[in-house]
C-alpha cells in the first residue's frame, strides 16, 4: 500500500483527463468522483476506472465534451437525457443537480439517463447530497453486459444492477451502496487476475452447482454471478435486480433490447426534500433513534459491534486526508499503466 495526499491524487487525474481533450467542467467531476470512491474504500471503482474511460475516449467509445449531454424531455421535476457515452460521472452528477433543485420546489425530483459512460462508484455521490439534507438515490444498469443469472437459470442475463442512497441523520450520514447480486463484476475480476478463490460460493457454474472458483464464470459456456440471496433467497435478489432494470433501461426506453455492445450505464436518479415531507428536523430525529437503536443492538461477535452502512467508509476518508489515502497494488498499477499510455511521467 502507498499514501497518496487527495488533493495530489485528484490533481493527476484531471490533468489525464484534460490531456484528453475532456472539457475541464467533465474533467474536473469525474476525477473528483473517483478519488471518492478510493476514499471511502470501493477501490475497484475508483481512480483505477481512469485507465479504461482514457482507453474508451482514445478509441472513441465514450465522450468528453459535456455538450454530448442532451435533454430529451422534460418536466419541471422530470428529465431523460441522452448522453451518447459521455463519462458517466458527469452525467450522474448534472441529474442529481436537477433533482435537487425540482426536490427543493416539488419535495422529489427525477431524472433518467440513457447511453451514459460508465458511471464508477454509486457511494462517492451521495455525501454532497446529505449534506444539503436532502436524500439521493442512485440506481443503474449496464445494457452490454450480461453477468448474472436469473434465480432459476444458468444463463447471465443481467448486471449487478446497484443502487446507492444518502440518509441524512443528526451526525454522520448512512450511505447505501449495494449490488443486487451477490458480489459484482469487479470482484469476480480482480479475484480472477490474482489466481484466487473467491470467499463464498456467490456464482453458479454451468453445471449448476455454486462456486467460488472464477475460473467457472469465465469458461465455455459462462457461469454467473447469483442474485443477492444465493440459491436459497435469490428469487428476493432476482426480483430486485428486475425493478432496477425497469427503472433504468426500461424508464429511458434504451437498453437490452437495442444490442447494446458499447460499456455504459442505464441510470435513474431520484432525490427527495424531507423538508417537503415530515419535515427535515424530524426526518433526522427518527434516523438518529433508528441508529441508536441498531449500534445498541448486542453484538453477536462482541468484538465485532453492528456498524451502519457507509460509517467505516467515512471514517476512512477522514483517515485519508489526515494520514494519506492508501491504494492497493492493483489500483497503483493502473495509474502507473495510464500515465505511460498517455505519454506523461507518473508521479507518485
């Protein structure tokens, strides 16, 4: 591991990106964007995703211009935009800025991209949210990769298919960030290039049977990843997974069907005003009893008390900016390999 300074981090991968011809505007909230993900720990979906969005822009599978980011239709609380493989940082983030601004008018607001950019980690945009008291929610599928099998079936047919939403309380926010599969396509990856197992039995191979071993997914015919619940609860994770894709590709009218090929995201992006609703104040009242109620529940390993979700993230990304934030190998390696792919000296 090695201890890089935040704001060093995000500085080099802006400069990538500008030195890719990517408008400053995009360049700057994508590169902010995924050094939040490290930040707060989801390193497969952070400053390591720059070395495929430059391969992308180089081989002009994505887009850098935030002119490529078009409203399609419009409501004063709804949108659709088309987004014709802009970085989907980007992106993610104008939505959530327009769902904001409806929110704070109407109480929610909404809005659905289609053809986005991949669009990194769903935690790292929800923070500059909560801090507005206000709660966003992130869902998104990707229409080019088929990775996890329906409960009952052999065959991969759809994403992980996350979703990621921000619950202000009185002190630190509860951010969600979870796959409706058992694990995601990153993991099964990473755990294949180190030759390793993966710590559960979370896919199915072609026999039927669970494993953990990726060498399974990657055979002919494929494996899978199973839905969130295993063969035993998957029909709960399988249903889940569904409404994700109907909110996603199916709201933005763009997906499976068109013979998507190109790596990307269906995304819908929802904020809501508590203000507008039981009120802010009592909103946070009643997270803050909830919480309280769940860190003082008995810890069956009482080592291992019950943390909230997104709580060891933040505490992580307040570490990061005291002490250093560290990178794994795997991640360093891609920043080493993108700053020699574009020409520029590596400078950590």
């Amino acid at each position: 591991m090695s201890r890089i300074a935040p704001a060093e981090l995000e500085q080099f991968i802006e400069q990538l990106f500008l030195d890719a011809e990517v408008s400053a505007d995009v360049a700057g909230v994508v590169s902010r964007v995924l050094v939040e993900g490290d930040l707060l720990g989801h390193h497969t979906h952070g400053v390591k995703l720059a070395q495929g969005y430059l391969k992308d822009l180089r081989a002009g599978h994505a887009k850098g211009n935030a002119e490529s980011l078009r409203i399609i239709s419009q409501t004063p609380a709804a949108r659709l935009y088309d987004a014709d493989y802009l970085l989907g940082p980007y992106c993610v983030e104008q939505a959530l800025d327009f769902t904001t601004q409806a929110a704070r008018t109407f109480g929610i607001g909404v809005a659905t991209i289609r053809r986005s950019h991949h669009i990194a980690c769903l935690a790292a945009y929800l923070q500059r949210y909560t801090e507005q008291n206000l709660i966003p929610l992130v869902l998104t599928s990707d229409p080019a990769v088929a990775s996890v099998a329906p409960h009952g079936g052999l065959d991969p047919v759809y994403t992980p298919n996350p979703l990621g939403i921000g619950i202000p309380t009185g002190e630190k926010p509860i951010l969600i960030d979870v796959s409706m599969s058992t694990i995601t396509n990153g993991l099964v990856n990473k755990t294949h290039q180190a030759g390793g197992q993966l710590e559960h039995a979370a896919l199915i191979g072609p026999d039927g049977q669970p494993t953990r071993d990726t060498a399974a997914y990657f055979g002919t015919p494929p494996g899978a990843i199973l839905p969130l619940g295993s063969l035993e609860f998957g029909h709960k994770g399988f249903a889940l997974g569904t409404m994700v894709e109907a909110l996603t590709a199916g709201l933005g009218g763009f997906g499976r069907k068109d013979g998507v090929k190109q790596w990307g995201a269906a995304v819908t992006v929802l904020t809501f005003d508590p203000a507008f609703f039981g009120g802010v104040d009592e909103f946070k009242a009643e997270m803050d009893h909830f919480v309280g109620a769940c860190l003082d529940s008995r810890p069956r390993e009482p080592k291992r008390p019950v943390r909230m979700p997104g709580h060891a993230g933040i505490d992580r990304r307040a570490r990061a900016f005291e002490q250093g934030l560290e990178l794994p190998e795997d991640v360093l390696a891609a920043l080493r390999g993108a700053a020699s792919e574009a020409g520029v000296e590596y400078p950590f």
